[in-house]
C-alpha cells in the first residue's frame, strides 16, 4: 500500500481512537467535592487530561496501523480480501 493511503488510514484510526479514550478517567463537576465552576454544566470535566489522552491515542493508533501494515505484508490483508468475509 502507498504511504497516503496508510496516513489516511492513520488519521482514521486516530480519530477512533480518541473517542474512545476520551470517557476515560473523566470526574465531572458534580461529581467533585469542590463545587462546580460558575457558568459551566455540572457534567462539565474537572480535568480533561486532554494532553495525556491525545499521546495515548497516538501509541495506540500506531499499533493498530502498524499491525495493519504487517497483516498487508504478511498475508496480503487488504479491502478486497476483507470483503469476501461479508459476503
């Protein structure tokens, strides 16, 4: 596969994954002793972490692409081999 391809694949993957380690970890403001901050939501996150969880989406998009590059290398795993699985 051409190196575009497996950025785009990245970017998708990336993306997945961010919203999926998002939740993670999350305390809201009612959920903190310390009150909510006036004028947010009570479900408004006390610290996101934004930082911590955007580097452990990239480790983790990267495993995933890069097994993905080594199942394309070693058994030729692509779309159209994919797609006869559905069928």
């Amino acid at each position: 596969m051409q190196t575009l391809t497996f950025a785009a694949i990245y970017f998708v993957v990336w993306w997945l994954c961010l919203f999926i380690v998002l939740p993670f970890g999350v305390k809201t403001q009612h959920e903190d002793d310390d009150g909510s901050v006036l004028g947010t939501t009570e479900s408004a996150p006390v610290r996101p972490m934004l930082v911590r969880k955007a580097l452990i989406t990239t480790v983790v998009a990267g495993v995933v692409v890069g097994l993905l590059y080594w199942a394309n290398g070693q058994f030729g795993l692509n779309i159209e081999a994919v797609s006869h699985w559905f069928e």
